[in-house]
C-alpha cells in the first residue's frame, strides 16, 4: 500500500466530522440563550509568529495559567490528561514524550527525544525535572506533527514549548499561591514584576518550592519512602527596551531536585522467563505502593538554564537572534532487585544502581521574519546546537554462587559513556495568500540538517569470584544530513471556519549503541518521518461553541526502538511502522455558568515489518535452542506506549454570589486504553486501561484579587503504572502514578 493512499482510512472517519462543522454553523442551539459570554482569543506562537489559535493551520493545544490551575495540571506529566494523543511518561527524573505514538521511549544519552521541549525559545536537550517551569507562565503550547521545517532537533513527535510571563513596564506587582496537601505536600510559588526605569527596563523574579512525603511505601526497616517531592526552582528575567523597535531579554534559571525521587516498584515476571532475575522473589506483589528496598535511595538533579533574546523591528523585516547555555547533572542511586534476602543468603541479591549523568548545552539560532504588512508572508533562520553528556553508570550485583551457596560472588560493572553532539540547521518557510481578504493560502517550507556526534565508552566488568575482569573500551562517529520540508494550504470558509491539510516530514538523528555484538549494530540509523493531516478549526453559535478537528496518516521509515540488552540500552530501527488516527478538541460555554471541554483521540499505531530478538527469551518463546524463532516477527504490534483510545471530558459551574465573589466547582475525567511499554507485546510490560477523575472547588473574591481551593485527583485512586523498564536479567521496575490525594490552597495577586 502507498504512503498517501493508506491515508484512506483517516479521511473516511474525518470527513463526514469536517463536513458537518462546516454545515452546522448556521445551526442554532436548541434550548441555549445566547449571551454575550464567549470563549476569548488564544494567540500562540506555533508559527514563529503571533497569531490567533484558530488561524493557525497546525495541530496545536494552548494553556494559560489560569486554565492551568483549573485543570489541575501541577507538572508536565499531568498534560496527557488534557491533549490528544499525548503520552507523558517519567522513567526516574527524566521524561518520556510521545505524541502520536511518535517521541522519546529511551531516555539515555545514547538517544535524542522525538518530542524536542522549548523553554522560551531554547531547545533543553535533557529536561530532567522541569516540572516547576510550568509556573509564571504566559502560556504552553503543544504542537502535535512533525515540526521539520520551524522547529529543530528531532521534532518528529512534535514539540512543547513554554512561555514565561515576561517582565512588564507599569507598576510594581506580586502573585503567590500556596497549596497544603496529602502526604504532607507543602507547596509555595510566588512571582514579582519590577519595573526600574520607567517604559525601558523591568524585571521579574519567579520561585518555586516543594515538599512531599513519598507515597510509596518502603517496608524496609529504616528505609526511605520513594515517589517524594523535594524541589526549588527560580526564574529571573531582566526586559530592556530602549524603543519601538528593539528589546532584549536576559533569562536565568535553575532547578534543584532531592529527595528519593521518583521510585519505582518490582513487578511479577512470567513462569516461564528463563532469566535469572525471573526466579527471584520480589515482595508484596499486590499492592503497587508496597515495596521492599535495603538501599538508600536518593536522587540529585540540577539544571541551569541562562539565555539571551534580542528582537529587532527592521524596515523590511523583524529579527529575533537567541543565545543560551545550560548544564543537566543528574544523580540517582537505586535498589535494583527489590528482595526481601540478603546477597549473602540463600536465595538473596542485592543490587545496587548508580548513574550520575551530566549535559552541557549551547545554542544560537536567528530568524528573519516578514512584517505582518508584507504582501508574501515568509520566515528564515540559522540554528545551532552543541551537546556534551556525559554518563557513568555503575551496577554492583552480589549473591550466593548458585552451584556453591556459601561463596559470596560480587559483580560490578562501572561504564563511561562520552558523547558530542553538534547540530546545524538552515530553514525557512513562505506563504503566499490569494482570493478575496486572503481566504486561501499556500505554504512552503524546507530545513537542512547535518548532524555529527562523537562518542567514546569506556567498560568495566570484575567478578570477585573468579578474580577476572574485562575492559572495553570504544570510540565510535557518525555524520548524518537530512532535508525536511512542509507544503500545506488553508481555506478560510468563514471567519470562524478554516479548513487546512499539509503533507511534512520529519528526521531524528541516529546515535551509538555501544557494546553492540557485531560492529554493523554500534550504529543506528535516523528516524524518518511522512505525516499527512487535514484539519478543521471552527468556532460556532457567536463564539460559544469550539471544535477543532484533525485527521493524520504516519509513515515511518527506520523507526527508532529501544530495549535493554545485558543491562544496556540497545536501540535498534524497525523498517516500517505505520499511525494513522482522528481528534477532537471541544470548547462550550452553555450558559453564563455552565461551560465544558473534552477531547478524544483514536489512533492505530503498528509495527508494519519488524523482526527483533527478545533479550528475555535468547531461546524464542518456546525456549529450545536452534529452533528458528529466536527472531520474533511483530508485524501487526502495538506501537510501544501508544494507547488505541484516550479522552477527557470537564465540567465547571460557577455560581457569582453577589458582592462576595465567585464559587466555581469543577469535575474532570480521564480515559486510556491499554498500553504495552515494549515492542514485543508481552503481558509482561502491559498496563491495562485505567481512568481517572479529579474535582475542585474554588472561591474566587469579589475583584479576583485572592481565592481558596480545594480538591480531589484519582478519585478512583487507580493505581496507574507510569512506566514500565525490563532488564535483561528479567527483572520487572514501574514507576507508579500517584494515589488518591487531596489538597487545599490560597493564592493572591495585587
């Protein structure tokens, strides 16, 4: 089947929903009064210019604060819950994006993320932590599709970019809120804008601070509870704007995370699994918060982030030119056989993991961009960007000789992992608009690519046992050039209806895998990328009613897939893998006090050629040597962490009382269908579909000035699994979301 006629299926189900957007605004709603309370403009950045979410021919979900605070969004992970087809995972510290089955399942050094994250327009190759950025925000955005041709750096999935409030000319003012809640969560943020010099210089200042109790409980006498909060975040900005025509803005910031961190939970392993790690026993299996660990946990992650942005009004055009640097140091120290034994007992291990990875970062990019006057709108720019990461992963495993229990054997493997990235991008986009005020419009776009990345590792194996120890060491290099291009057209039915479809490609770098068995395997291949969409934005019933619609069909060449090979993480490319799905995002205000939200996403990601060898079965499923199905066919599989269906459906009703204020209660809740986190498609790493609902009741004061809120999230207290990692010895680690909880708070601004 043809890239463009397997598209087939997604126009079949869009269609008759595009149709029927187009036919029904000149519907009327039965037994709605139309007020003069509508949903305001979102202007967003998706572009690289500003413009109106609904005139903006890409998938886009745009959240400001204050929605934000109502969806109960407290960090980045939350935003699957809220925008189709998001998968947003957390494996330790650091992130696992997916955006139509499309992002980063692998998050080591070796890997770079498929859904590229921007901080105020700069790229964070390693956003280990991150989550306190979601405050003092102007607004995030969440494109969905490859980002080829604007955006760099392997957006194939798409991209989440965050704009911080900048600083402001006027007045002196300061907002904080403060949130007490289950396990003991202390959390306070607080923002100042500062103006120096009247109409030219103003500052503001953001800080964040959080504590919780973890909510996994350690068994261990003494041991330490995993899943806890222990972080400081801060944002200081510095606007300098002399005139009209140019600004500069100086940014600094910096995340501090301590605490166990994130923990994760030994799960079950099937029967049959001829692994070592199978056999053993690993406690209170029912209870997904019950866990049993003889090591110290302990996690330590910083990252500092410091840029420049200039911003110049030509006479032909506006140029935006960016400088940054940055640095990602991330610890963490973890129990890795969860075994109620001892490595010295019959029966017992003890496994030790530590991996302290470091990144240094540097990026520029500059952009020329037409004036919004300009007869042809057009955009062009330059970009680059240098990593450095660093990783030195050490395993200490100790347990009785299985032949001779009363000898003790310890292994210990220390790896040094070196890698330098450099990345060059030249891009540029034009648009030509035609018929009468512009109703069609014609888009065009390329970026070229070149990528090198230079890599050194350094192994080291000892067993004490047989007094015998093994060095590796290895130096790998790679060059890769890619183009990548957009071509698109949008229709503007009416002012409030446009119609828009675009065919892009988008490119993820390839990369090492060290110790690999045979040298064709130390290096993977880029990921390519065809994706067709077609869309619909549409606002109805005078701005009452918002439905927004896409279609997409995916073609992906070389997808880039990962699993844990002799306790290294091996990326491997499947030769065709294919998405193709439908969404919906719903906006209502019903009445004055009534409004909802949903959305809903229906996609089909599958492995179309795929051959792969399970390291949990050397053998084949059968187990028997030499019998032919060492290499599992899984054409037909689920794509990893791509649920079939999700959707989420919100409710708010707001009673104004008087001269008091406001009462706004609000419900929410979540659907996803089951999800395996491995391409083999094993009971062992699936996660059944699961729902959860959150409520929240908030006073607002008369002049909005201050509020109190209080609140429910996982009503249902499901017991979600947020990730799920198999090691090559068979053992089963999920990081955990989190229980029911409850939580008050008060917040002000003046």
């Amino acid at each position: 089947m043809s890239r463009i006629g397997s598209a087939g299926l997604a126009f079949s189900v869009a269609m008759p929903l595009l149709t029927w957007c187009l036919c029904a605004n000149a519907a009327t709603l039965s037994g709605t009064t139309i007020d003069n309370t509508r949903l305001g403009e979102i202007v967003v950045t998706a572009e690289r210019r500003e413009r109106d979410l609904q005139k903006t021919s890409v998938a886009v979900s745009a959240f400001d604060q204050r929605t934000l605070d109502d969806l109960s969004i407290r960090e980045l992970t939350d935003f699957e819950h809220v925008v189709p087809g998001l998968v947003f995972s957390q494996d330790n510290s650091e992130f696992k994006v997916l955006i139509r089955g499309v992002g980063s399942d692998d998050t080591g050094t070796n890997s770079q993320p498929g859904v590229a994250l921007h901080l105020d327009g700069v790229f964070v190759g390693r956003a280990a932590g991150f989550n306190a950025a979601t405050y003092d925000i102007e607004r995030i955005e969440v494109l969905r599709g490859p980002q080829g041709t604007l955006f760099g750096r392997n957006s194939t999935g798409g991209t989440i970019n965050v704009h911080s409030k900048k600083p402001a000319h006027g007045e002196l003012s300061v907002m904080g809120d403060i949130r007490y809640g289950d396990y003991d969560e202390v959390r306070i943020r607080g923002a100042v804008n500062i103006p120096l010099v009247e109409d030219k210089v103003a500052a503001r200042l953001t800080l964040v601070s959080e504590e919780r109790d973890g909510f996994e409980n350690n068994l261990y006498p003494g041991g330490k509870d995993g899943s806890d909060a222990d972080d400081d975040y801060w944002r200081a900005q510095l606007l300098y704007e002399p005139n009209d025509d140019f600004n500069l803005i100086l940014r600094a910031s910096g995340l501090n995370s301590r605490g166990v961190g994130p923990g994760r939970k030994r799960l079950q392993t099937p029967s049959d699994c001829p692994k070592a790690g199978c056999s053993e026993i690993a406690e209170d299996q029912d209870d997904l918060y019950t866990v049993w660990k003889d090591t110290a946990e302990h996690q330590s992650v910083d990252l500092d982030l410091f840029s420049a942005e200039a911003n110049w009004g030509l006479s032909f055009a506006n140029l935006t030119a960016i400088a940054s640097t940055g640095e990602t140091k991330f610890i963490w120290h973890a129990d890795g056989d969860q075994t109620r034994a001892k490595g010295t007992e019959p029966g017992g291990v003890d496994m030790i993991l530590g991996a302290p990875i470091s990144s240094e970062q540097d990026l520029a990019e500059v952009r020329l961009t037409s004036l919004p006057s300009a007869p042809i709108e057009w955009l062009a720019g330059l970009f680059f960007f240098d990593e450095e990461t660093n990783t030195d992963f050490g395993l200490t495993n100790i347990q009785p000789n299985p032949f001779v229990p009363d000898i003790i054997v310890t292994t210990k493997v220390i790896s040094n992992w070196d890698i330098d990235t450099v990345s060059y991008a030249a891009f540029g986009q034009i648009s030509y608009s035609l018929g009468a005020e512009d109703q069609f419009k014609l888009t065009a776009g390329a970026r070229y690519t070149h990528d090198k990345a230079d890599g050194e590792i350094y192994d080291l194996l000892t067993i004490d046992f047989l007094n015998a120890s093994t060095l590796t060491e290895e130096t790998l290099s790679e060059r890769w050039s890619e183009i990548t291009w957009r071509l698109g057209a949008d229709w503007q039915v009416t002012p409030s209806n446009l119609l828009y479809t675009s065919l892009s490609t988008g490119y993820r770098t390839g990369g090492f895998n060290f110790q690999a068995e045979t040298p064709e395997e130390s290096i993977y291949d880029p990921e390519d990328l065809l994706a067709f969409e077609i869309g619909s934005k549409n606002r109805f019933f005078d701005d009452r009613l918002q439905l927004n619609l896409a279609a997409f069909y995916y073609d992906y060449k070389d997808f880039q897939t990962f699993q844990i090979v002799e306790d290294t993480l091996f990326i491997e490319n499947a030769a065709e893998v294919s998405n193709r799905g439908v969404e919906a995002e719903l906006q209502a205000i019903v009445t004055d006090a009534f409004s909802i939200d949903a959305h809903f996403a229906i996609q089909r990601g599958r492995f179309e050629e795929f051959l792969s060898g399970d390291p949990l079965y050397p053998r084949g499923y059968d187990l028997i040597p030499n019998s032919g199905d060492e290499l599992a066919d899984l054409s037909g599989k689920h794509l990893p962490n791509t649920p079939d269906k999700s959707g989420h459906i919100g409710a708010s009703y707001k009673w104004r009382m008087g001269g008091l204020g406001s009462l706004t209660v609000r419900g929410q809740t979540y659907y996803q269908s089951e999800v395996y986190s491995r391409a083999f498609n094993l009971p062992i790493g699936k996660q059944g579909s699961y729902k959860k609902s959150s409520l929240q009741i908030r006073f607002d004061e008369r002049d909005e000035n201050w509020y109190v809120l209080a609140g429910v999230d996982n009503m249902e207290g499901e017991n979600d699994i947020a990730n799920i990692a198999i090691t090559q010895t068979g053992r089963v680690l999920a990081n955990i979301g989190a229980p029911r909880t409850w939580y008050i708070g008060f917040g002000f601004q003046m």
